[in-house]
C-alpha cells in the first residue's frame, strides 16, 4: 500500500510540472487578421457575417467573429508563422476560404475587402457547412458541426469554446453575465432536467445546433429570462446512451452501477441500478443518472465518494424515469407533458460515535459528559411519483402524486458517563433499544392556474388570473421499539433503575389544504384610483387530523413478562383546522428611458388573520385540550429592479413578514417516559403560541457584459420571536434532566451572507473567482435550573474557490475554507468557541486524449476551546484510460484517502453545552474500476 | 425575428356604432393607376451618396430639462422639432440645429387645463389661420400651443361628440380625415377615409363591412395612414394588408401604385374575407409564414424615388423591408444596405439591425425635400467604437457629442435629402 500511495504522489507532481513546462513552451498568439465583406454583384456589404479561422494543419478551429456593422472583421489570438485558413460564410452566399499565414513581424494579416458571391440556386445536393456562431434575430445559434472537436466531445465542450458563455464551478450557465435559467433538449427537460445530463452525454455529432434566447416573464413582460435549447438533428431525435461498471477494492470496498436511457421525439425511458459501500447515496433515479453521465473530452474536476458523510453507507439502488410529451415540440402555452419515476433502495448503515459534552449548570458548575453509541441501521424504501402537465395560452393545469412505502429496523447502543467539577463520576447510563418501522405515505395534489393576461370575455371579472391548489397528504405510520436503560448514579444510589419498555406506536395524519387566489379584484371596482392597485384576495385553509396511539408494557422482573404500561399507554387524537384568509394591496410603478434604462418599483402589503383551532381528544384527562389561537399577521414588501443597458442590472428588494407558531400536545402535556433519564419530558399547560416577526432584504448586481462576467448578491434575515417556546431544563447533581417548555420573549436571530463570482478569459484559458462569506448571529433564551439564561452565539462561514482550465488539458480547482463558531452564555460567564479550516486543491490533467490523471487534498483543522487541535488531510487520486474509438471504455484505478487520516469531527455548541467528538467515516481505500458507456444516437430507421 | 405584438392593432370595441350598408361610398379612382412589379430580395445596396445628397446628424441637446427616451412622433413646425416620447408622456421643442427650446410636459398642460393632473399621449398638427399649432387632448379641452409652448387656444371638448382634429392632416386647400364617422339616425357608417376640399366633404372612401368591427377581427396596421411628403395638396394614404399607394387630393382619392410581389410572398386572396381569420388567426397565420408580405407602410415619394416598406413578419439579418425604387430607370434600393461613406461621415444613416427605432418607425417625416429619422446615442457610441480606431473627421456637432456626451444622451436626428435623380 505504501508503494501505491508513494507512485501516486510521484506521478501527480510528474504532470503537474509537465503541463506548467508545456505551458511555458506554447508560443504566445498575438497575431490577427482583418479584412472587409462586400457582395459587388447587389452592392451590400455583409454584417454579421461569421469569420472562422482554422489550423490548416489538423482542421482545428483557432477563432472566430461575426463582421461589425461596417461588414468589418478583426479576429485576434492567432498564431503566427504557420499556415492558417479563413472561411467567411453569411446567408444566402457561397462560404469563402483562403489559405494564409500571418506574418511574424508584421503579427497582422490584412484580406482588404472580400467580394463574396451570391448563392444563385439552392440545390440539394450543395455542401452546407455553418460558422461556428450566427445571430438568428434577437437569438444566438451555436454549431457544433463548426467545432472540429475530437469525435468523443459531447455538448459540454462546444459550450466551453463558446465566447460570452461561461459555465461555472457550481453548476451555473451564464451568458454575458445573465445566468441561464433553463436548459431544454427539443424545447423539452430532458432527463429529470438538471443540465448536467444533456451537456455530458448527448454527443456533438447529435446536434443540429444550441440556440440562447430570452423568454419573456409571464407575470412581467418587461423582464425575460434566458433559456437554451439544444436542437437535436431531424433524424437523431432518438438515442440511446447508459453505462455498465464495476470496481473492486481493498477491504472489500465495492461499488457498482448500470443504466441504460432511451428517448425519442416524444418519449424518454431511463432505467437504472446501483449498489455500493463507498458512501456513494442517492435520493431518487435521477440522483443516480447524474453520477454516471458519461462526460465528454475536457478535463473535469469531478469529486469521489463522500468522505465527509456520517457512518459507512452501503445503498442498493434501482429506477426507473418515464415521460411523454404529447406534442413534439412543445412551448410554454402549449404543453401536455405525462411523467412517471419509481426508485426502490435498500441501504445498510453502522456508525459509530464518541462524545463529549460539557454543560453549564450554575456560575461554576459544569457537568462533563461522556457517551459512545453504536448505530446500525437497515431500511427499505420505495417511492413512486407521477406528474401530468397541460399549459394552454391561457391556463396551466397539473396534478401530480406520490406513494412512498418503506420500513427501517435500527439498533442503537449507547453508554454514557458523567463527571462533575470535580471529575468524579456521578453518573452512568448504559440503553439498547432496537426499533422497526414501516411506513406509507400518499401525497396528491392539483393546481390550475389562469394566466394573468387572459382578458377572455367569457370570464366573469373577479376570476380572472385566478389560481387553485389542492394537496392532500396521508401518512400511516407504525414504530415499535424495545428500549433498556440501566441507569446508576453514584450520588444517590436509591434512583437507580433498570427499565426494559417496548412501544408500539402507530400514527395516522391526513391534511387537506386548499388555496384560492383571484388577484383581479380591482376589475370589480369602479371607484377611480383604485383601479391601478392590484388588489387580491387569497385564501388558505388547512383540516388535519393527527391519531397517535401509544402500547408500552414494561418487563416485570419477578414474572419475567412483558405487562401494559396504562400510564404511558395512550390514545391521543389531533384536530386541527387553520384558516388564514388574506387581502393583499400591490402597487407597480416603473420608470423608462429607452435605450437608457427600465426602473421598476414594487410595493406590496397583506392584511393576514391566522385562525386555528387545535382540539385533542384522548383518553388521559388531562390531554383533552381544545384551544382557539386567532393572530393578526401583517406582511410588506418592497422590491426594485434598475437595468441600466449596456452596463448592469441590479436587483434589490425588502420585506417584513410575521407568522405564529402554537403550541404541540407533546410540549403542552405529554407523557412523561421515566427511561428518558436525561430528557424527562414534563407538560406546560399555560404555553401560548410564539410569534415571529422577520425581516428579509436581498441584493444582486450582474454585469451586463459580453466578457468576463461579474456578478454578486448578498442577503440576510433579521428575525424577533415574542414567547418563543423554549427548554426549561432542571439538571440534577447526577446530571438527570426534567425539561419543560416555557415562553420567553427576546429571541433574536441575524443572517447574513454575499456570494461575489468573476470570470476572466485569457486566450484557451478560464479563471473563474467564487466567494462565498455568511454570518450567523442568535441571542436565545433557555431556563437552567430555575435560572433564565441567554446565550449568544455566533458563526461564520468563508469560502474561496479559484478554478482554472486550460482547453482542454487541464482543470484546476482551490478552494480555501474557514468557519468559527463561538457562543456565550451570559447568567454564567462561559464562552465555547470552535474554528474549522479546510484547504483544497484538486486537479484533472489529460495527459493524452485517452488517459487522464485526477487527485485533491485536502487539508483539514479543527481547533476548539477545551480540546487539543485535529489536523489531518484526505488525498485521493485517480488515474483514468479510455479504449475503443468512441471511449466507451474506462478503466479507472483510484486511491483514496492515501494518507489514511479521514476524520469525521463532532463539533457544536448548544445554549449552555459545548459538544465534540469523533464518528465512523468512510478510511482509506484503493479500487480498480471498469466501466463500459453503451452509446447509440439516431436509431435505425429513425 | 417575429415582430413584437405592439404593432397589432384592434380595430374593434366600437360596440356603440350600428353599421348600415346604405350610407353612400365614394370609389378611389384607378385610372392612371402604375403597376410595380417587385421583389424585395433582389432589391440592390449601394453608398450613402448613390441615393442621398445631403446627410446631416443632428444631436438633440441632453440637459436635465431636456431629457427624453425616444422619438415616437416628429413633426417640423416652424423649422423647429417637435416630437413626442411616450417613456415620458411629454412634447419636446428643439431647434434646427438640436438646441432645446421648449416642451409641454403635465406642468404646463395643468396649468393650461386648469388643476386638473394633466399628460398626453401624443399630439397633432392642426391648422389655425393658416398657421400649424401643435394640438393636445386633454380630459376636457383641446389645447393648441405655439411652438414656444404658449397656449393658442383652448376648446371644450363635448362629452358626447368624438373630436376628429388628431384623425385630420391638412392640405393647403381643405383635409382628409381618417375613421370617418357619418352619423345617422338610425345607423352610423364608419369609413377608413373622407377627402375635404375647404371644409366641404367631396368623398368617402372604404366603409366598413357591417361585421368588420363586431367579430374582434385583428389587423396588422403598423406604417399604415397618411403620410405627407411636401406636395401641395397630395397625400399618400396606406390601408393594412393592402398591395396599393393611394393618393389623396382635396377632391378625390386615386390609386397611385399597385405593386405586385412574387406568388409565395403574396398574402392568400381570402385574407381579409370576413369571418375567415377570426381572433388572431392572422397575425399567427403570418408568425408562421415569415416571408410574406403583409403589406405596404411608410411612403414618401421624393422626385423619381419612391420610398416604402414591404412589411414582413422575418426581421432577420437578410430580411430587404425598408426599399426605394426609382420610378425613372426601375431600380430597387435596400436602404438597411447602404453602405456608410464620407457623406455619412462613415456613420450608418438609420439603426436598421443595431437598434429598433427605424424598424419600429422608418422615416419619421418628410420636410422641404428632407427625410428624417433617428436613432439613440447608445447606438451611435457602439458603432464609432466599431470603426476600429480608423480616424474620421467629424462635423463639429458630432465631435463635441463624441467628446462631451455619452451613451445616456438624446438620440439623434438624422437629416437625409435625396439626390435628384
């Protein structure tokens, strides 16, 4: 093994150095050449006209440009001294080309002007070849038949080499600095619709050409968004691509997948299946197809299994996506869209955790806590989801649904020790309890929605633009439980105990919710000056039904038989019924000037009274409760946009909000369970509901510029809860706790964060700059032992990631991280703070167009009051090579965690506790992998 | 590129009127009718110079007073501009050479209203005593102002009788009115136009059929209406989906040209049949067939050179809508193909594919043998910066802007006067 870690260090630093050698090698291109289009024959002279220039050597395209409005062209970033070949084309004329070579102390080539010829007849038979890029209107076309790239490139890299397109680090698509909100396949999502899945697999060859558009905003026809449809060739509207892999590795460390997707004009099929025990974990199909896209010949930093998860994961999964789109080519008026996609996984899960805590409990008293547990964990869980989607030009309608069965048996050990001042042991816990639970949940829910212009006649004016929602939401529930507590004290010997309890306890909640919206109020009133206010009226009304049941019976240790618990022993049923009826006052103002500027002002206010009525019925006394909480929650808003053309566009907006939260019957009187020994759980009749009362503001700026695009937004919350409902804990000497819940008023809350991103473009290289900075702030109260406490804490987060790629040899990604935390409780004078930095650098060099060396450290401390530094740093590399003439082979070989020091650190503060410690995480491992990416595109016949 | 829905007009709602077929119609004379046989693809580019022998930019004055968005309407009255911008819902006075006079914003028509929150939608020309005055509906009043802003006069308007004064366009000796409306006592007739000679009605032309309005038919009506074009007693009038230039006189109206197109750009004969396009069929039936020609707008007629649009739903880069042809030798221009020289001070004469406002508006007015457009600074700043660094000699108005302004500034006025022949 430590041959294997020693070869991968060597060989990274090898082509590290290799690429910043070659770097230096490659002459500078600072050659250009110029000219002017004219047709002599019609006498115009050509505008966006393309200019491509290509390396007569191996037919690669070096640069391109549209002509000006003189019909001129300058291309820069040209070699010089080797042989070059222009090609201007334009609509309707004959492509132009001629051979030329820049001259290397002039550095400039100058064609003069070009007489272009008219296309007189348009045969069949005429070779067409596209630019690279033309404008089409107000809409950018890119051709990838232009790219000249390797035969394996897929969309992903045509849209690298793509001049005022930058895709950036997290995902994120933006064009001339406005980011592209969606991404379609044939006006379609394809997929599931994360764009990652049609830019890393659909081939070049597949695309007629990718078309950057705006869509104008339904709501504001003023403002647009921009979208990109990828435009299959007419016959290669159908495919087939997926992939079959396996690897095995040291200590039986596995993993492997297959998926196989089919799609056609209409329809898309995707089936696939996965199993691991590398921490590798999906939520649903579509998680799973995005891990194994195939990805095309640039070098990408793509990230391994998560060594920061909690526990080994060992997931095996399967699914299946199915949509139909019933038109072909469908637009946003005109969709009628049917999709379906069931997920089935069974996930094993161990974890094993060690944990200290310190907890103040006076001026100078502090309990130290000890507790190592042990989790195991089996689940099985099946979710099944289908959508129907009908937009018409003056409706949309959906209805979708959801089953969701499942069940999970876990066992839990854990042993706990606690210590006072004087690091005496006062206490000890030692509790199994295995659990099993099974599960059903139905979600159904319907929506129809009339568009905001219909101005149909038809259409009595108070429903206009209206909107309806229904969701209904069921869930069945059954947990069983067999919980043993051995609880000693060392203070008091007389309450010690030994429980052995086993729970059965099923639930049932079923919600309905139904919301009304008609926004054109205002069309009913006659009264001048009222008809520029946008008046609605909303209602929500929520009808739930919550039936707990609770079995528990104790082991009599004389007869050595389980016999019922009456005390915790219930039937409890929850009715609740919330009603909050809304009228909402919009006003719009906007200001123009045309070719200068659009200005857009917003003010919005809503009058919202919350009504609810909780009733619980049950068969202890005591939890008979019904209560009627009525609250008048005031909301306000005020939001701005300024376009200034040519230059930016900024976005602010403010707004003020108050909601309630009520009281549960779990904190207002519940059952108190005596083998909880450190969270006793008591009642509080007298809690009133919690209001919160908030205040949000958010700020963005994007450059509206066609080169090295910046762009920032920055944001936070500000929020004051009057009688929050907080823990009142009582900590005895032998740290047992009761706790209660309590109102207290003053809690306050503050979030801020900014997110600055810059691009730059220096000939074949990209620089992108992220950074990424938050401050949390709460002041929150909580009761220990009779005595109010508040406690501020703090934390901050900052992240800083430069990524670097160079064509499409090498990607290079740092990324430096610090958080601190600190929280400080007043009544006591105690102060926990804890720093976690991270530095990471990864690399994705591509040695030939077949081979491809991967690696990222990352290096790791975790400083905390109280504790001694953690340092330790993950390192894993890869080394990839790919055979056959379409790739479709991959041998991969990867080390991970070469250094073997993956931690996974437990580290937070509470109200009045510090907590650190240690868990099971994914070690070092070594694995050989091969996978096979079956590809088909345009089927037989089609 | 689909041309936005702005232009569509609703020629309906006029619920109120009852339409009789019996009310008399006059018959545009077609006599001396010239057929022009054209097809705008093969129409030819050329220099500036070739069809122009005058071009002069004229930056209008930027001061805070001053401050506009675009030119909707420009009118010359005195040798002044007088234009409209909606961004501001104000009329706007400079002189010949650009320099802000005056304008009459919502101060000066309260003021002239009376307390009333005054601001309009545009304004007309009108003749009093032989003199144009710059006329505006308010609420209440008709207002006519001198082109110092000074209120001339100031009319009642009456609840109940539609003002015709923004449908008029005066000759020297009487006007013709668009939307003509004869009241009747038991019907009223609407008629597209009424040729005046003095003050005295000599024809009604085109009423409307009894179901035009009632069907919520849709027209596309953008470059239609009358157009001046400095000849005495004659103006052009354009019809919406309608192949032929009409002419009015004080006494008559002709039709002047009658242009063919080839077949497959030509609208379908049932086109205008009542009932057959209902709703928007039509303007969805040309967002799918972009290369028909839908019909004729913005004609001027200087000379030989007879200006038109051949409007078309595909606006793309090779799309020839703006056209001149010379009625002498035959020859068909593209004026978006024109091709900057030393007279235009290597500048582009309309914004044509860099801008919007000569497709969404053409030429603006035609004076005293001059064409007029304009385009905004943003445009102009792009294209100098297109030059390349090439050094050309301004005019001096044009080297102060480019030295002192930026892309916030006015647009621009561009004077074009065409050559003889």
């Amino acid at each position: 093994m430590r041959t294997l870690t020693l070869f991968f260090s060597i060989s990274f630093l090898f082509l590290v150095n290799i690429h910043f050698a070659e770097a230096q090698k490659k002459p500078t291109q600072p050659g250009s050449v110029k000219g002017a289009l004219k047709d002599t024959v019609q006498k115009y002279i050509l505008r966006t006209a393309t200019i491509s220039v290509y390396n007569v050597k191996d037919s690669s395209l070096i640069n391109y440009q549209l002509s000006n409005a003189y019909a001129e062209f300058n291309v820069p970033n040209l070699p010089v001294g080797i042989p070059l070949k222009l090609e201007v084309s334009h609509t309707g004329y004959t492509i132009f080309e001629k051979k030329f070579t820049i001259p290397a102390d002039a550095k400039t080539y100058d064609f003069k002007t070009i007489y272009m010829k008219p296309q007189n007849i348009t045969l069949k038979d005429v070779e067409i070849r596209v630019p690279p890029i033309t404008m089409n209107g107000d809409t950018l076309e890119i051709n990838p038949a232009a790219f000249k790239l390797d035969s394996n490139a897929v969309i992903e890299d045509v849209l690298r080499r793509t001049p005022g397109l930058e895709l950036w680090g997290d995902g994120v698509i933006t064009f001339n600095g406005r980011a592209i909100k969606n991404v379609y396949v044939d006006g379609k999502q394809f997929f599931g619709g994360d764009p990652k899945v049609a830019l890393q697999n659909l081939p070049n060859q597949v695309i007629q050409k990718v078309q950057v558009y705006r869509e104008p905003n339904e709501k504001n026809l003023r403002d647009s968004t921009l979208t990109m449809n990828i435009k299959l060739k007419k016959n290669k509207k159908s495919g087939m691509f997926g992939k079959t892999g396996g690897g095995y590795g040291t200590d039986d460390r596995y993993e492997t997948d297959a998926s196989i997707n089919i799609y056609n004009a209409k329809m898309q099929i995707g089936i696939v299946a996965a199993s691991n025990n590398v921490n590798k974990t999906a939520e649903n199909a579509n998680d799973l197809l995005e891990s194994s896209t195939y990805k095309g010949v640039g070098a990408n930093i793509d990230y391994q299994s998560d060594f920061r998860a909690n526990g080994i994961n060992q997931p095996t999964a399967a699914g299946v996506n199915f949509k139909y789109d019933f038109f072909e080519d469908p637009k946003w008026d005109k969709t009628n869209t049917l999709t379906a996609d069931y997920f089935v996984q069974r996930q094993l899960y161990k974890n094993n955790t060690d944990n200290q805590t310190i907890t103040t409990i006076g001026d100078a008293d502090k309990i130290y806590n000890t507790s190592q547990n042990k989790n195991e964990q089996t689940s099985n869980d099946q979710k099944f989801n289908a959508r129907y989607l009908l937009n018409t030009d003056h409706s949309s309608f959906n209805i979708s649904s959801s089953y969701n069965p499942g069940n999970r048996v876990s066992s839990n050990r854990s042993l706990s020790n606690s210590f006072n001042n004087e690091n005496s042991l006062v206490s000890a816990n030692g509790s199994t309890s295995n659990e099993r639970s099974t599960y059903k949940y139905l979600n159904f829910s319907m929506n129809y929605n009339q568009r905001n212009y219909n101005y149909n006649s038809k259409i009595f004016p108070l429903f206009r633009g209206m909107s309806v929602q229904y969701d209904f939401n069921l869930s069945d529930r059954l947990d069983e439980n067999n919980n043993i507590s051995d609880f000693k004290s060392f203070v008091n010997p007389s309450t010690n105990r030994l429980i052995d309890r086993r729970y059965q306890n099923p639930v049932n909640d079923m919600t309905h919710k139904i919301r009304i919206e008609l926004p054109s109020i205002s069309n009913l009133i006659r009264k001048n000056g009222l008809q520029n206010l946008n008046i609605a009226l909303i209602n929500n009304l929520k009808l739930n039904t919550n039936k707990n049941q609770n079995n528990v019976s104790d082991l009599d240790s004389l007869t050595g038989a389980f016999r019922g618990n009456s005390y915790l022993s219930n039937n409890l049923k929850t009715d609740l019924i919330e009603e909050l009826p809304e009228l909402r006052i919009q006003k719009s103002f906007y200001k123009q000037l045309s070719n200068r500027f659009y200005q857009n002002l917003s003010i919005s206010a809503s009058a919202i009274q919350n009504v609810t009525n909780q009733n619980t019925t049950s068969i202890k006394d005591f939890q008979n409760i019904n209560k009627t909480y009525s609250r008048f929650l005031p909301s306000a808003s005020i939001s701005a946009q300024d376009n200034q053309y040519g230059a930016y566009y900024r976005s602010a907006s403010i707004s003020y909000s108050t909601s309630m939260q009520i009281p549960e019957i779990w904190q207002l009187a519940p059952l108190t369970d005596s083998t909880q020994v450190y969270n006793l759980r008591r009642g509080n009749l007298n809690l009133k509901e919690a209001t919160t009362q908030s205040i949000s503001f958010n700020f963005n700026h994007n450059d509206n510029k066609t080169k090295n695009a910046f762009n920032m937004g920055l944001g936070g919350n500000f929020a004051f809860i009057k009688n929050a409902i907080v823990d009142s804990i009582i900590i005895d000497a032998q740290n047992r706790r009761e706790v209660y819940n309590v109102n207290i008023s003053g809690q306050k809350s503050l979030n801020v964060y900014a997110n600055i991103n810059k691009a730059i473009t220096i000939s074949g290289a990209q620089l992108q700059f992220r950074l990424n900075t938050g401050l949390n702030s709460l002041k929150s109260p909580s009761v220990t032992n009779g005595a109010i406490n508040f406690s501020r804490s703090i934390s901050n987060y900052n992240n800083l990631t430069i990524y670097y790629s160079f064509k499409d040899k090498l990607a290079l990604e740092a990324k430096t991280s610090m958080s601190f935390s600190k929280s400080k409780q007043l009544l006591f004078n105690t102060q926990y703070t804890s720093q976690t930095y991270s530095n990471m650098l990864s690399t994705s060099y591509n040695v030939t167009k077949k081979l491809n060396f991967s690696s990222n450290i990352t290096l790791n401390k975790n400083t905390s009051s109280n504790n001694e530094d953690i340092n330790f740093a993950i390192w894993n590399a890869s080394a990839i090579y790919r055979l056959l003439k379409g790739n479709n082979v991959e041998i991969k070989i990867s080390a991970l965690d070469l250094l073997h020091q993956n931690t996974q650190i437990i580290n937070y503060t509470n109200s009045n506790s510090l907590t650190t410690g240690t868990q099971t995480v994914l070690q070092q491992y070594f694995m050989a992998t091969l996978s096979y990416y079956p590809r088909l595109f345009g089927l037989a016949g089609k | 590129m689909i041309k936005p829905f702005y232009y569509l007009i609703l020629f309906g709602l006029l619920s109120s009127f009852l339409f009789g077929a019996s009310a008399q119609q006059s018959y545009p004379d077609s006599s001396r009718t010239v057929v022009l046989r054209i097809d705008p693809a093969s129409a030819k580019g050329g220099a500036v110079s070739d069809v122009f022998s005058e071009v002069e930019f004229i930056p209008l004055e930027t001061t805070k007073e001053s401050l506009f968005g675009y030119i909707l309407h420009l009118e010359i009255i005195d040798d002044c501009f007088v234009l409209y911008d909606a961004d501001t819902k104000a009329v706007y006075i400079f002189e010949q050479n650009g320099k802000f006079k005056t304008k009459i914003d919502s101060k000066v028509l309260k003021a002239a209203n009376g307390k009333k929150y005054e601001y309009t939608q545009g304004f007309a020309v009108s003749r009093l005593d032989g003199k144009n005055l710059i006329t505006i509906e308010t609420d209440k009043n008709m207002l006519y102002f001198d082109t110092n802003a000074k209120l001339i006069k100031k009319t009642a308007l009456k609840s109940n009788k539609i003002n015709g004064e923004y449908l008029k366009t005066y000759f020297n000796s009487g006007y013709v009115q668009t939307n003509y409306i004869q009241i009747n006592k038991k019907d009223s007739t609407i008629f597209d136009l009424a040729t005046f000679n003095q003050n005295k009605i000599t024809g009604k032309y085109f009423p409307a059929a009894k179901d035009k309005y009632l069907n919520g038919d849709s027209y596309i009506a953008d470059g239609c209406g009358i157009f001046d074009f400095d000849a005495v007693d004659k103006l052009f009038f354009l019809r919406p989906h309608d192949y032929h230039i009409y002419l009015a006189t004080p006494d008559k109206l002709l039709v002047a040209y009658k242009f063919i197109f080839p077949l497959n750009k030509m609208l379908p004969a049932d086109f205008l049949t009542p009932g057959k396009y209902k709703g928007f069929a039509r303007m969805e039936y040309l967002a799918h067939n972009g290369e028909i020609i839908y019909g004729l707008g913005n004609s001027f007629l200087a000379g030989n050179k007879l200006f038109f649009t051949a409007k078309q739903m595909n606006t793309g880069t090779d799309a020839k809508s703006a056209l001149m042809y010379n009625l002498k030798n035959g020859d068909l221009t593209s004026i978006a193909d024109l091709q900057p020289d030393a007279l235009s001070q290597f500048l582009p004469i309309t914004d044509d594919k860099l801008g919007n406002d000569f497709e969404q508006r053409n030429f603006l007015v035609f004076y005293k043998g001059n064409m007029y457009t304009s385009y905004s600074s943003l445009t102009l700043f792009n294209v100098k910066e297109q030059r390349n660094g090439k050094k050309t000699k301004y005019n001096a108005a044009l080297t102060k802007l480019f030295k002192e302004g930026s892309i916030n500034d006015n647009p621009i006025i561009i004077r074009l006067k065409p050559t003889k022949n």
